[in-house]
C-alpha cells in the first residue's frame, strides 16, 4: 500500500497544501526523496511501482508526480501516456540515473514537466518542483476563471478577478441585453474591444455581425465612404458602388473605436445615423435605413474635448447613454499575474514551445511596474519573453528594459530567493493591505471601503495573511 507522511502542522506554511506522489522501486530513492520533502513541509505519498502509482492516482488528487524512468515492467515513459490521461494537468518530473538526450526528449514529448538526474542538486530539484507546481496552479486558476467568467457572462478571452473588473463584468451583462448606445472610456490598451465584444455576445445580436473600425487610423476622406458606402462614380477611384460598414453590420453591432479623433464633420454624419438610423451613400440620393447598436470607445476625455470645441456636444450627450469606465492595469494588479499566465501560455501555444513559468523576481518587477500601455503592454512584454526564453523559467532579463529598469519597494522576498510563485502573491498582496492600512491610520472599516470589500473579508485576508498591525485603529 502506498505511504502518506505530512511536516508536523507546527512548520505550516504554503507548501502544507502541496500534495506529491513519488513512483520509485528504489527503496533508498524513495526514502531520500520522502526526507527531503517532508522537511519542506509537502504532503508525500510513495508507490513501488506502475500499477501501485496508477491505482493510487486513481483514488486521489496531487500537485505533483515523480516519475522514476527505470521502473519493473512498463517504464516511466511508457506509464506517463496513461497518467497523462487520467490526470491531463499534473505536472510530472522524470527521474532517473540515465539522462541521456534520448530519455530527455522522449520523457517531454511524453508530458514530463522537467527531467532530474541522479544524483540530484536539493535545491535545484526542490526549486524545479516549486516552479511546476506555481505553473500548474497559475494555469488552472486561469482556466478555472475562464471557465466562470464564460458560465457566468458568456465572456470570452477576458481575464480579471480584481473587484474593478468584477464589476464591470456586472454592468456589461446588465447593459448587454438592451437596445442602448454604449459609451467605452479608458486608457489605451485596457482592452475596450474585448469588452465590446463581450457586449454584443451577451446581446440578442449575438447571431449578427460584430464591425469594429479604428476611426483613428482611416483618413477622414476614406472613413465617410468606409462607413456609409459610396455610389459607382461618386469619386474618381469608385470604379463600381461598394457597402458601407454599417449596411454591413445591419442588425448587428458597430464598434467605432477611437471616436474622440473624428473630424466635426463626421461627427455630424454619425449623430444623423444614430437619431434617426438612416443614411445615404456618398455620391447617393437615396436614404437607406439600418438597425444598428453602435458601441464606441475613446481614450479621449471627451467631455473636455466639448468643452475645447473639439467634440460635438450634441454627440456626446447621444453616446453617453451608458458609459462604462475601464480601469488601467495599474489599479487591478490582482490581475497581472493571471494575465501574463494567459498570455505565457497564448504564445507559447503559438510558437510551439512550452510556456514558461514566471520566477518570482520576474512576477515582482511585473507587480511593481506602473503599466502605461495597460493590457497590451503586458502581452508585448509576455510574447517577447516566450520567443526568447530557453529555459522553462521566465526571469527578469528577458523582459523589456523599461520594466526592469522600474523601482519597487523592497520586501520580505527579496531575502528568500526560492520563493514559490504563489509566495511572491501573498506577499504582495499582504503589502497592498499594510499599506492602505497605514494610510488609514489602520482604520481596517476606511481601507475595506476602499478596497470595496466587505470589513469581514478583509479581516480574513488579515489574518490569513499575518498582516502586522502597527497602530491601534485611530477612533
């Protein structure tokens, strides 16, 4: 029968949760390898051989699985096609005292997270394990969220777990159903398209065409004869009459992005569309009517563009019937992380390769950067560090010298080198809370107001993560 030992309770830290299967027939190995992650605190259970390891994976669920390449019967190699497919997303390390460049390839073309040599570095092969289970539980986190934001909100490729974005999650599914024109304000690359898309998907639309058209970036000459369409000979390259986008996005939605760089003249032309839902061809006579929503975005402030005599006021009262405000990236950094595993594992997918995980001095300088380009400045800096990536690990000087470059506070990490992933974020989120308690004088009622969380849930994330406090609540 397989072993289970556990670390004594008293050592609990984050490794108590982590559960590792080790499959060896050597008794000395297994024995060696249980010493070692005992002391870590993880939770080991040993099996002799295939049949002992299948039966036990059968029966439970673990982070992690050490594999022995040599095993009586069916190797390792042999025996990982069939634990693959039980359990697709446990990541597995060979090991074995024959690394040769045959057995390594072979055992990762077979699913094997990493490959081991004996005799074994500790710490290497404990850092490999704490950054395969970090990988792991970044991914299904991501899946797992995925997976509620579509059974939910009918979302797709939208992550965010951060109260703002929650929120706006919300009000997108409440506005999504109705007829209304929506209004998308936010900073460049916070990812108004998506949401746009996620508004008509929700909408009873959903089976009509979704147009989205950057108006920033057609000439205003093209834009006119690109939206509305034109009659043959209406200018001299019309050689024959041609749809404008919003015929073609009848009974859909049209997502006009960048709306605040419009010139006044298309301005009036769009707000004639949206008052009476008609329209004519350039060069036509004959006005043509259309059922469009039309969603549009900006990264303009448009109210002071009114006031500056740059936007239509009559427009915007019209396009501001719902707006809804996206939050830059720097006030959800509860989302980064799952963001950039997303994107890891996006582009690693495109490219081929594995996705590499985020070292924890990488995940510290992405925690810490102030993101000016939002969203698309992380995904850029995400796709670059899987092209140049030759290790399974991610580290700070593959990414774009402006974010390394950045400053961040010192913390308790930066003297504990092998931290897991997932002790860098608890770290980081426990700073977050010291620090809006600090600026409320440790009034834990005025920081759960402003971390729009209820005072109990706050008090928990407190306690859970052993947040010092310094000073009496002020009265």
């Amino acid at each position: 029968m397989p072993q289970a030992l556990t670390a004594p309770p008293t050592n609990a830290t984050a490794a108590d949760l982590i559960r590792i299967l080790i499959i060896d027939d050597e008794p000395s190995i297994r024995e060696s390898l249980e010493t070692l992650l005992i002391l870590e605190g993880f939770h080991v259970t040993l099996a002799i051989d295939g049949p002992n390891g299948l039966d036990t994976l059968s029966h439970q669920d673990f982070d992690l699985l050490l594999l022995d390449l040599a095993l009586p019967g069916e190797s390792g190699i042999d025996l990982l096609p069939r634990i693959t497919a039980m359990h697709p997303h446990l990541p597995v390390i060979m090991i074995t005292a024959f690394g040769t460049v045959n057995n390594v390839v072979d055992a990762i073309r077979a699913g094997a997270e990493n490959f081991v040599q004996k005799p074994w570095d500790n710490e290497k092969l404990l850092a490999d394990i704490r950054s395969a289970i970090a990988r792991h539980r970044a991914e299904a986190e991501v899946i797992q969220l995925k997976r509620t934001l579509k059974q939910r909100y009918n979302f797709e490729n939208i992550i965010g777990k951060s109260e703002p974005m929650l929120r706006l999650f919300d009000t997108v599914a409440q506005v999504a159903p109705s007829r209304s024109t929506v209004l998308l304000q936010g900073e460049s690359g916070t990812g108004k398209e998506l949401i746009a898309k996620a508004i008509h998907q929700n909408s009873p639309r959903r089976d009509k065409p979704f147009i989205p058209v950057n108006t920033g970036a057609i000439p205003s000459d093209l834009l006119e004869s690109s939206l509305f369409g034109h009659v043959k000979g209406a200018f001299t390259s019309a050689i024959s009459a041609k749809k404008g986008l919003f015929e073609v996005a009848n009974g859909g939605t049209l997502f006009l992005d960048e709306i605040g760089t419009m010139s006044m003249d298309m301005q009036a032309k769009i707000l004639r569309v949206l008052q009476d839902r008609r329209f004519m061809h350039l060069g036509g006579t004959t006005e043509l009517q259309v059922d469009v929503r039309i969603v549009a975005a900006t990264n303009v402030n448009l109210q002071q563009a009114v006031k500056d005599g740059r936007f239509r006021e009559d427009l915007f009262y019209r396009l501001n019937v719902i707006t809804l405000e996206l939050p830059p990236l720097r006030q959800r950094r509860e989302d980064v992380p799952l963001l950039a595993q997303h994107f890891l594992k996006f582009y690693a997918e495109e490219n081929g390769t594995e996705a590499p995980s985020l070292s924890p001095e990488a995940l510290r300088v992405l925690m810490d950067y102030e993101w000016p380009g939002n969203v698309r400045e992380l995904e850029n800096a995400m796709e670059r560090g899987v092209v140049l990536s030759t290790t399974r690990t991610l580290t700070p000087d593959l990414l774009p010298s402006q974010l390394t470059g950045a400053t961040y506070t010192a913390s308790l990490l930066d003297q504990r080198p092998d931290a897991s992933l997932f002790d860098v974020m608890e770290d980081i989120e426990r700073r977050i809370i010291a620090d809006r308690l600090e600026r409320c004088h440790w009034n834990q009622t005025e920081a759960a107001e402003f971390f729009k969380i209820p005072l109990s849930t706050l008090n928990q994330k407190i306690k859970r993560l052993n947040v010092e406090i310094k000073k009496r609540p002020r009265d």
